[in-house]
C-alpha cells in the first residue's frame, strides 16, 4: 500500500508543472538519523527530500513564528510597565467622569 502510494505520487509530480529550485541545501547526519528520515519520508509518501524540505520549512516557519511573538510580548509588556509608571496626564474628558464620580459617591 504504501508503495502504491510512493509511485501514485511520483507520477503527480510529473505531470505537474513544478517550478525550478535553484537553491541546494546540505547537511551531514548519522545513519540512525538518516534511518528515522527515510522511514517518515516513506510513511508519509514522499521522497526524503520533500519530507526533509517540508519538515525544515515548518520548523523555521514555527521558530520565526515563536521569536516574533516573544518580541511582541516584550514589547507589550514594556508598553504596560511604562504606562503604569509614567502615566499620561488626565485629558478634559476624564477629569469630566472623576468630577461626575465624586458627585455621585459623596451624596
């Protein structure tokens, strides 16, 4: 079954258009690590490069994805400290609704 699926696969993939990848990546690993790549890519139906291409492309899309929330936290956390310790002046409107405020508690 999953061989079927393998060759089901590689047919698509001629048939269809797939644009050109200039760009080549390459990293060294040991055999258990190949091993365990090998038998995802074929679980999954795909050749090890796609399953490494996929499986790389996701984890640098998370791990960007984790940074700029980190970085937005901190910058939301910096806004909120700053706001609490240097408050800005009270504006007509609010020094309207404290006035209103103090009316209403001191009857």
């Amino acid at each position: 079954m999953n061989q079927e699926v393998a060759m089901a696969h590689q047919q698509a993939r001629r048939t269809l258009k797939v644009p050109s990848k200039p760009e080549r990546l390459e990293a060294r690993i040991t055999s258990e690590q190949k091993r365990i790549i090998e038998r995802a890519a074929g679980l999954r139906g795909t050749s090890v490069t796609e399953f490494v291409v996929a499986s790389a492309q996701q984890a640098a899309t998370n791990a960007i994805r984790d940074y700029e929330m980190l970085s937005l936290h901190a910058k939301a956390r910096e806004a909120f400290v700053n706001a609490l310790l240097n408050p800005p002046a009270p504006n007509a409107a609010a020094n309207r609704a404290a006035a209103r405020y103090r009316r209403r508690i001191s009857r």
